[in-house]
C-alpha cells in the first residue's frame, strides 16, 4: 500500500508542476502534459483536492483544473 501511496503523491507533484507552468488545463491537455494514465491522474487530482491545492470549472461538459484559484472556479470540499 505504501507504494501506491507514494506513486500517487508523487504524480500529484507531477500534475502540479505542470499546472504551475500553465493558467488551466482540462483532462485531455493535463494527460498529454503529464503522461498520465486517466485514473493515475484522477488520482492525483485526488490527491490535490484533499489538500486543497486545486480548482476546477465547467464549461460545456468539460473539467477544467488550474492550482491558482480564478474567478469562476470552485474549490473541493
């Protein structure tokens, strides 16, 4: 368990950065960005989310995930 623990904390340091490096981002971009399996980032995203790192929006039923807070965004939990 200790090594999924740690493959997941460890790509939510990847998606970070790549968030850090760019405004927003939605699933497609961020897989492509981070070379993430769908579920390893959701996983990550995860991850942030708990920690309070990350936001979202919706437009026209696609997510869209930034770790700045911008008008417009929600914040998890």
């Amino acid at each position: 368990m200790k090594a999924l623990t740690f493959s997941i904390g460890e790509n939510a340091g990847k998606l970070w950065h790549v968030l850090e490096a760019n405004t927003e981002m939605n699933v497609t971009q961020l897989k492509e960005k981070t070379g993430l399996k769908t579920a390893d980032l959701y996983a990550a995203i995860g991850w942030l989310a708990r920690e309070g790192k990350i936001y979202c929006r919706e437009e026209k039923s696609t997510l869209y995930f930034s770790n700045k807070f911008i008008e417009g965004f929600f914040v998890f939990g």
